[in-house]
C-alpha cells in the first residue's frame, strides 16, 4: 500500500513538473559531474562548473534532475544543484553595468549640487544687495517724505501768513474809508 502511494505521490510530482524545458543555473557554490543516469551509479559524461546556465528537462528521479548543460551535454545532475535563480556569474555584468549608470548618476547629482551650492551662494549675495538697496530706498523714501513734509508745513504757514496780509491790508483800506470825507450830495435846486 505504501509502495502505491509514493508511486502516486512521484506521478503527481513529475506531472506538476512542466515537461518544457526552462532556464536553470547550477549553483554557485559547487563543481559537479554531470552522469549518464539518475545517480552515481551511471558513468560521468562531463562536469559544469559553478553559475553555469543549464536548461531542467523537467525530470526529476530520487535526488537527481534531467539537464541539458551549457555545452549541450544531456545528463543527469544532483537536484540540490540545480536552481532557478541566476548565478552570480550571469548577475555580474548586470550589476556593474547597472553600478556604472548609478554612478553616472551620482555624479551629475554631484554636480548638480555643486552647481546648486554656487547658484545658493549667489542668491544668497543677490539677497544681501537686494537688502542693503531696499534700505537705502526706505532711508531715501523716508529722507523725501519728511522733505515734503515740511514743504506742506512751510505752505500752510506761508498760506496764513498771506491770509494774515490780505486781512490787515483789508482792515486798513476799511478804516481808511470810513475816516474818508464823503462826497455831499448835491442839492436839486442848485443849480450848478
């Protein structure tokens, strides 16, 4: 009963195995021999060093999974080998390739921020001019307002004064007419 089972359970296991074939990777910390047959029982055919990419026929017997290696060789390798992650042998060259362009990268973001730092420093100049003209505006816009200022004071003063004229000249020509001797008038039986 138990015989049928594991017969079973390996019918359900090499049916949920895609029969395809698909990229694999011998791991990268091992060398190993690639046999004839599911074991080492089998003659070895060849080795596959470490990272090497290897397609998984799918077939998978005890601890032994069915490739095909780099070299095209058909064999039989150690299951606990075999992965589906690449090798760093096959992530290297992205990796630098990907270091190089965030280098790059770091670098114009370097600039930018050197540039930034000098485009900060003249603005923090512009500011420090734009302040010292703003106050040497206000002083002058202060210096004018008190100038128009004492114009307004010194109008009105002259206002009053010549208010203050024009009512005294006013008053005398007034006293000097009433003081005036008048013209009689003339009687109607005269006759010149």
């Amino acid at each position: 009963m138990l015989k049928v089972i594991n017969f079973f359970a390996l019918l359900l296991l090499s049916l949920s195995v895609n029969a395809q074939t698909s990229s694999h990777y011998i791991s990268d910390d091992v060398f190993t021999y690639i046999h004839g047959g599911p074991g080492t029982d089998f003659r070895i055919i060849g080795s596959v060093e470490a990272g090497q990419p290897i397609q998984f026929l799918g077939k998978t017997e005890g601890e032994y999974s069915q490739i095909i290696d780099n070299k095209g060789r058909e064999g039989w390798v150690r299951s606990a080998f075999v992965t589906e992650q690449p090798s760093l042998r096959e992530r290297f060259p992205q990796v630098e390739q990907e270091l190089i362009k965030v280098n790059e990268q770091l670098n114009q973001i370097s600039l930018g921020t050197d540039n930034v730092s000098q485009d900060f420093e003249l603005a923090k100049q512009k500011v420090t001019e734009l302040q010292s003209a703003l106050e040497k505006a206000l002083a002058e816009r202060d210096t004018a307002q008190a100038k128009v200022d004492t114009t307004k004071q010194d109008q009105q003063y002259q206002m009053w004064q010549q208010g203050g004229i024009i009512a005294g000249i006013g008053a005398l020509i007034g006293i000097i007419l009433v003081y005036l001797p008048r013209p009689q008038l003339r009687k109607k039986s005269r006759w010149m």
